[in-house]
C-alpha cells in the first residue's frame, strides 16, 4: 500500500510540473500548446487528476503507517472497478492502447492487495 501510495504521489506531482511527460507515459501524444484550440481543457483535466492522485497517494501511505486493514479491504473492490473501466475504455477506442498499463496496474494492485490481506487473516487464524 504504501509502494502504490509513494507512486500514485509521485505520478500525480509529474502531472502537475510536467503534464506533458505524464500524457506520453501514458500513451497519449501531448499537443503543443501553439495547438491547443480554445476550450481544449485538457491541461485543466489533467491538473485536477493530478492534484487528485497526490491526495490518494498520501492517503495510501497514511493509510500503510498505520496499517489500517479496512481501508486496504475497501480498496481492492474500487480498484478492480477502475481497472475494468479503464481496460474498456481501451477496448472501445476512448482511449489509446498504452492506456491498457493504468488498467492493469489498477487490476494487479487490487488482486495483490486482496491476497495479501487474506493470506494474513488466514495466517493470524493458524
């Protein structure tokens, strides 16, 4: 929890310093500014879900120090929906093939997060 927690932050500050180098991670070809046509609101987008990953990192970090296990059990649904989404909005064409990564990261996060949970409730029953 608190691996994804220190990368959601730090993905989130790259997103607000360099918004342009967190599109092409993520498979999006960045548009010059020169280009932009009014109302492209892209940048404005992209500056609100950065902002919004830096809070949920901290959160996650905060959340490992003091291992709070419901949390991490409320995570592992929300993460699997996200990770359906994202891979249908793959699948649909809304959004670009390296858009498949964000999906799959989502996906194996919450299948790691819900086997290591239970792993320790099966390991504190023993």
């Amino acid at each position: 929890m608190a691996v994804f927690g220190l990368l959601a932050t730090a993905l989130g500050v790259v997103g607000l310093v360099a918004p342009d180098a967190l599109l092409t991670v993520m498979g999006f070809a960045p548009v010059p500014d020169a280009r932009r046509v009014d109302g492209d609101h892209t940048l404005v987008f992209l500056t609100a879900s950065s902002m919004a990953a830096v809070n949920m990192g901290v959160y996650y970090v905060l959340a490992a120090l003091a291992d709070w296990k419901a949390f991490f059990r409320w995570t592992v649904p929300f993460r699997l929906l996200t990770c359906a989404v994202f891979l249908l909005a793959v699948v649909s064409g809304r959004a670009p093939a390296g858009f498949l990564g964000v999906g799959l990261w989502e996906g194996l996060g919450a299948v790691v997060t819900g086997a290591a949970l239970r792993y320790e409730r099966r390991d504190a029953a023993a």
